[in-house]
C-alpha cells in the first residue's frame, strides 16, 4: 500500500517553545484492491486442510494478559514501527489459520486469575483462582486438601511419555502460569520456602522452586529459562547481579547447584554472555535464571545490569535443546510482562513486550515443521484496557486522538473532550492513573496532557476507577493455532478445553492409559 504523509506543526507552546513532537499521520492512498484481496483469501481458505496427524511437537504460547484490544493495539504499534499506518499489519500468530474463543473464568471468580487459568490450560480441568494444579475441591493455602486433589498437568504426561520438556518466561519461573506446567500447590504465593506458613511445611507440602528440582517425572525438564533467582538461593548468598541483596531460602539450600549434581550434561546460567555461550549440542538440562525476580521489560532490557536475552531468543535456544529427543517435545513460551505492563497502566511496555511475543512465536514456526508441531498462541485472561474514540487511519497508536473532519479526512489538531482537553487512543478503566507533570504523582480521572507526550515509555494512561493496580478483564480470549489438529479450535471453547487438543494432538492420554494397564 502507498502512503503519504501529513505532517501537522505542533500548535502548543510552552515557554516559546515546543513541546509535543509534531503529530505524524501516515494516510492511505485510496486503493481498489479491498475486493479482490477478499476473494483471494477466500480461496486460500478454501483450500485449507486439516492435519489429523499426531503433534510430535507441541508448543503453547501463552501471552499473560494479552487480550484482543492487546493484540489490535500492538498489531498497529508494530506496523507503524514498521512506517506502515498499522492498522494493516498482522503480528505472527494471527497468520495462523485456526482461531477460537477461550472463556476465562475460575470455577469461584467471574474474573480469572493466572494460576487458576493456567491450570486449565495444563490440565484439563478447570479450578479456583490463586491455586496450581489441583481442582477445585482445595481450599486455598490449606495443604492437606492439596495432598488429594492434585492434577497430573500435559508436561508431566509428556515426560513420562519419554518427549522432552521446557518453559520458557520473562516472568519468575515459580510465577503463576509457569509453575501451574510443573508443580502443584494450595497457593501461588508459596515460590519458595521463606513465603510458606510452618504450617504448610510441617504439612509436608513443598514450595514451588523446590518442586521444580525435585521434579519426579522422566528424566526431568530439559529446559526451564526466566527470572525468579531469589527462589533457588539461600537467604545467606548474595545475588551475583544486586551484591546488596540475598537469595531467599530459609533452608540453605542452593537449588541451581542441585540441578547441576542433579542431570547430566546439565548447565546454570544467569547471564546473557553465559546464555549465548551455550551449545545446544552439549547441553541436555539448561537452567536460566536472568533475574533476581522478574526479567526486564523488553522495552528495557538493555538497560539491565546483568544482560538478559530476549523472549525470542530464549525461545530459540529452547527448541534446539528440546528437538534432540527423537520423542518429540512440549514447550511452553510466556510472554509474562504484558500483564504487568497493564498492571502498572503503561501501554508502551506491554505493546513492546507484545511484540517480542510476537517474534518468539514467529522464531518457533520457522524453526518447526508445520506437518508435525501443534502450535498454539493464546492468553490466560485480558485486561482492562480500551481502544477507541474515532482517531483517523494511521493516527500513532500511543498518541492523542486526531479525527477526521466532516469531508473524511484529518484534522490538524488533537480531539478534545466535553471537558475541553485532548485524549487518548488507549486508556484503562482501572487503576493508578497518568503522571501529574507538577508533582510525577500518579493520579487517577482527567489531566491535562496538552503539553505531555503520551507516546513516551514512561508515560502512564488515564483510569476511571482508581486502585493501586489495573485489574485483569473478564472477556473471552483469542486461541490462534497451526499444526496437527489444530482445527479443534473452532468456536467459543472452554479455557480447559485446550489441554484436551494438546493431549489429543500428541495422544499422551492414550499412552497414559497403556501405561498404567501394564503397571497393574
């Protein structure tokens, strides 16, 4: 598509001088092409076929957060990075050729949580927010219940199916959605020793990070890569990246050095120098724990002190590792800080983090074969985060509003409000609020962003409701799939709904059902 560009003299001033960049619209050159663009991918839908063969591979990406206004918004931002207007573009998963509707909800709260959805996804039954694992009869942060109300997860199933196994997150790896792959437990909460009660461990029961060492199934992760260090050192050895800070065990034991005397030809690193050093040929066990607690913001990553790899490249390395097993594997990718992008009502970085999801999905594809990888991209919940009021076509998507005039084409100033002041594209309904330019306060309800660059990373969009942090979203979520039997996404499902295609795709039920009739 040809573009032209119009550019509009910023009109405020502020001590003589201006402050707002000039507003850059990218406008579409009129095109006739709408129609027979419609018929072209009518015909290549036409000619689409199902895969019914078995997924010897299976990768479920999960972008936390990431709800449709999530993904429109960074399908635009990318496209407009790109010197597109945006609205055009597709980010890699939407490329896929099956799409569905997960429905979110726990079995106790209308709007989910992490780890309550996570655990649908990974077992096929749907449970209580806050929980890993275990159904719904638990009661949570109560250990005894947990003991007999666990839930074997797909990654459990696919080591013992003898596939190889892996997370991958820019999260900490004991967080919500990659411990509900893992580990089971009566609360979220409990990552590591120091966060249970005395009476959960005289119970028996096992923090998070320990489970994932003491994990029983197979041969054990091959891969497991994110933040999170705090959990696997002891509360008496300083971090190697933050030397005025310590691990947080209470039991002096140091989990990375446990994986090491654990696995053959296994591997720790914290770095991205120690990461990219890594050979996947010498390597069967690869621990990554890039930060003390979450990993960077892709949109600040480069500012880390230690080095952190991407979520692309985390990603990359994975598969290498994995697709050495002549089993096949199961790998799950998290895109963790889009949620807290939108926790903190800061569009830039959840868009930014979106868009590195959006790679490490594109880097999985050309690194798999379709006829024999299930690839599924979707999201455990939504936020509450809006797009709307009438900006013309390629307006910046982290800008102000600028409509169109009554002939359909764009003004030369911002929209403003019935209370006479500009606004934004993007905003959320809860939470802290923009920036006060006088005080850095945040606040929530109407400011003056006149004079305020809004598409600066640090900027902060408006709230209606005000709370310390913006709540997740109860509307359903997208599921984009390729691969074997990735036509079972269909409709509006169930969120739970996906572990049964995984476990279909690559019959690990079945094999599950074999295995425990010889065991008898």
């Amino acid at each position: 598509m040809k573009l032209t560009v119009k550019r509009i003299i910023c009109k405020y001033l502020l001590s003589g001088w201006c402050f707002i960049p000039m507003i850059t619209i990218a406008q579409p050159v009129i095109s006739d092409n709408w129609f027979e663009a419609g018929q072209q991918a009518v015909a290549k839908a036409v000619h689409q076929q199902p895969n019914t063969s078995i997924a010897r591979n299976v990768i479920l990406f999960v972008g936390d957060g990431m709800g449709i206004s999530t993904v429109t918004a960074a399908r635009i931002l990318d496209g407009q990075l790109k010197g597109k207007t945006g609205e055009e573009n597709l980010l890699a998963f939407e490329r896929l050729p099956y799409v569905g509707l997960s429905k979110t909800y726990n079995t106790n709260q209308q709007t989910a949580d992490s780890a309550g959805t996570m655990t649908a996804m990974m077992t096929g039954v749907k449970t209580l927010a806050g929980v890993i694992s275990v159904n719904q009869q638990v009661a949570r942060g109560d250990c005894e219940t947990a003991k007999r109300n666990k839930v074997m997860t797909l990654l459990e199933q696919a080591e013992q199916a003898e596939m190889a196994t892996g997370i991958v997150t820019t999260a900490r790896i004991t967080h919500a959605t990659p411990a509900a792959t893992y580990a089971h437990s009566p609360e979220r909460g409990w990552e590591d020793d120091d966060d249970m009660p005395s009476s959960a461990k005289r119970a028996g029961c096992k923090d998070i990070a320990r489970q994932l060492i003491e994990f029983p199934y197979g041969n054990g992760l091959e891969v497991a890569l994110g933040g999170g260090r705090r959990s696997f050192l002891p509360d008496n050895q300083v971090d190697p990246e933050e030397p005025n800070k310590t691990g947080a065990r209470e039991d002096g034991r140091n989990l990375t050095v446990e994986w090491l005397t654990k696995y053959n030809n296994a591997q720790y690193v914290w770095n991205e120098q120690q990461f990219m050093s890594i050979k996947a040929a010498n390597v069967d066990h690869l621990l990554g724990l890039f930060n003390r607690s979450h990993m960077a913001f892709e949109a600040d990553r480069n500012d880390d002190k230690g080095g952190e790899p991407s979520l692309s490249e985390m990603t990359a390395k994975a598969i290498e590792i994995l697709q050495k097993n002549e089993n096949g594997f199961f790998l799950m990718v998290e895109g963790g800080r889009i949620d807290h992008g939108h926790h903190a009502g800061n569009a830039y970085r959840a868009l930014h983090d979106t868009i590195e999801f959006s790679k490490a999905v594109a880097t999985a594809i050309k690194m798999t074969d379709a006829r024999e990888t299930l690839v599924i991209v979707t999201a455990d919940h939504s936020h509450v985060f809006t797009m709307g009021g009438y900006p013309t076509r390629g307006n910046p998507i982290l800008g102000k509003v600028v409509g169109n005039n009554s002939k359909g084409q764009p003004n030369k100033s911002p929209t403003l409000a019935a209370d006479g002041l500009p606004y934004t594209t993007l905003g959320y309904y809860s939470g802290q609020g923009a920036a006060n330019d006088q005080s850095g306060q945040r606040q929530p309800g109407r400011m003056n962003i006149v004079n305020v660059n809004t598409k600066s990373k640090n900027y902060f969009q408006e709230v209606l409701l005000p709370m310390s942090s913006e709540t997740h979203g109860g509307e359903d979520v997208a599921i984009y799939a390729s691969g074997p039997w990735a036509h079972l996404f269909h409709g509006v499902h169930e969120q739970n709904y996906i572990y049964h295609v995984m476990a279909h795709a690559a019959k690990l039920n079945d094999q599950q059902t074999a295995q425990q009739q010889q065991s008898r």
